[in-house]
C-alpha cells in the first residue's frame, strides 16, 4: 500500500506563490509517473502536470509556464511550485502515483489553494 500526503496550500493573493508537496511512504514500487491533478468547486477534476520516471514533464496549457513540477527521489516526495498565481488556480490540489509494480493509482488527500484578487 502506498499513501501519498500533501501540503504547502493556503491562501495567497494573485500574483504570489505556493510551493505545494507530497510525500509519498509505503510499499513504493517502480514508479510509472507522477502528477498533479486539481478540483475547483462544482468543476470536474482536471490535470495539471506529469512527471514521469525518466524526469520528463508535461503540462496543462493553463499552467504551462507558470507552475514547475519536480520530485526528490532521495525524499520520495513531489513538488509543485506554483508562481503567478491566478484567482482561477483556487482548487484543491492532489497528487498521484502510478505504480508500475502494482498498476495501481495512488491518490493523496488533497491540499486546498485559494488565490484571492
């Protein structure tokens, strides 16, 4: 089993910054990718950026430019460093571990990130 833990949401007004987390424990296999993925109130949850095994990265047009996502191997843990921050970015925020070992997808339980105007 894996659990995924998230943190680094709050409140922040447009413009500014958040670095998000998410630290990952348990039985941890291969890993097929990592993402972030978000959900705004009464929206579908939408995708936000990949980061595969080989450090490959891949964003949503929306964010493309302004969020950054990295992973610390060493720490087993996956970054989302969040600049220009738009009202529209207000969502909570989850991250997810494919396990190629298991062929399972982890979720973590979220963080929540309000941008105020």
């Amino acid at each position: 089993q894996v659990q995924l833990v998230e943190s680094g949401g709050g409140l922040v007004q447009a413009g500014g910054s958040l670095r998000l987390s998410c630290a990952a424990s348990g039985s941890i296999t291969s890993i097929n990718f990592m993402a972030w993925y978000r959900q705004a109130s009464g929206k579908e949850r939408e995708w936000v950026a990949t980061i595969s095994s080989g450090s490959s990265t891949a964003y949503a047009d929306s964010v493309k430019g302004r969020f950054t996502i990295s992973r610390d191997n060493a720490k087993s843990t996956l970054y989302l460093q969040m600049n220009s921050l738009k009202p529209e970015d207000t969502a909570m925020y989850y991250c997810v571990l494919s396990s190629r070992g298991s062929g399972s997808n982890y979720w973590g339980q979220g963080t929540q990130v309000t941008v105020s105007s």
